[in-house]
C-alpha cells in the first residue's frame, strides 16, 4: 500500500547473515519499548542509514561567567559546572558536579578548562574520579612561561571509563607550585555512554 511501511525478515537466504528491513521508500526502522508507564521511541534508523537514540544517556554543564581563585592550600577542588547545557536521562547532578552512570558500560567523558596562573611556577594537577576513589586519569596543567601570570590557556582531558550502574564520575583541581583562578564561563564537563 502507498505510504506504508513494508517490513521484511529474512534469514537462511544463501548466507549467514539475518535481515531486519523497512523495504518502504524514505521509510525508517523504529525500535520502542514500553518502561512500565509508557511506551516510547528508543532507537530510530533513518532511511539514508543516520541513526538517533532520544534517551541514550549524555550530558553537557558549563560554569558561570566568573574567575574562580585556586590556592596552592585548598586541596582536590569540584570545579563548578552548574549550567547545564543538555542532560538527556538526568543523569548530572549540577549541584555536585558529579554524572551517574544508569546503566554498566564504557562511558566517555571530555573536559576543557580555561585558566591563568599567578607565576611560571605553577601548574593545575587534574583528573576524572569514579566514586571519589583513585583518580582513573591524572594529568598537569603547565603554565611554565615568561609570560604568566598574563597568559591565559584553554587545555582539554578526555578519559573512557568502565561504570557500573550508580557509579558516578566527578572532574577535580589542584592548584600545585603557586596559585591561579579558573574563568568557569570556559569551562565544559561533557560525557556520554558509548557501549
């Protein structure tokens, strides 16, 4: 019929492989389940081979437009990311800065950081946690320059973390050598579920 979908299962057609297929033009594959309360669109193949997963956990969080001071005394700090740009599932807190994983799998997380140091000598120790444990990637932000402290960076982190269900994940600071400020309006705290 017109404008209808025509759905086609094949198997055992000459070769190993099994086909699932919408033999409709411009027509789309739909996949839904039904999570107690309704039901809903949850993986979508478009006719040109794009595909969308509305509810596959991700998120985005920016900070205020702000200079953060960063003291050689503090300690491992939460920079705050309190606006959140997208958090699809609600899985990021934006008032502890922390994302929890929903599901067990391999999630990949992506910070930037914009900043400047009081003196050549100082340096930003960074790193992801899962569950306030042992820092899962540990890193330093150098500003060893003639030009500190006048020299504002924008430096990037990325890490892939295995997480169990309700593991949470958090982006921590520590100023090291001098002190130095964070403009939080630069910075970004992303992740998302990859498998």
């Amino acid at each position: 019929t017109a404008d209808q979908a025509d759905l086609i299962l094949q198997a055992g057609n000459g070769g190993a492989d099994a086909y699932i297929a919408n033999a409709a033009s411009n027509g789309d594959l739909v996949f839904s389940t039904h999570n107690g309360t309704a039901q809903g669109e949850r993986m979508r193949i478009y006719d040109d081979g794009a595909v969308t997963k509305p509810h596959h956990p991700c998120f985005a969080a920016k900070g205020s437009a702000s200079w953060i001071s960063m003291t050689t005394t503090a300690g491992d700090i939460d920079i705050a990311m309190g606006t959140e740009l997208f958090d699809v599932g609600g899985h990021y807190n934006n008032s502890t800065y922390t994302f929890t994983a929903p599901v067990d799998g391999k999630y990949f997380f992506y910070v930037q950081v914009y900043f400047k140091l009081d003196s050549a000598s100082g340096y930003f120790s960074n790193y992801f946690t899962k569950n306030n444990a042992t820092a899962q990637e540990n890193h330093s932000i150098w500003s060893y320059s003639n030009d500190a402290p006048h020299l504002d960076q924008t430096q990037t982190q990325s890490c892939i973390m295995d997480l169990s269900a309700n593991d949470y994940v958090r982006f921590r600071m520590n100023a090291e050598g001098d002190h130095g400020d964070i403009y939080g309006g630069h910075c970004l705290f992303s992740g998302y579920l990859i498998c």
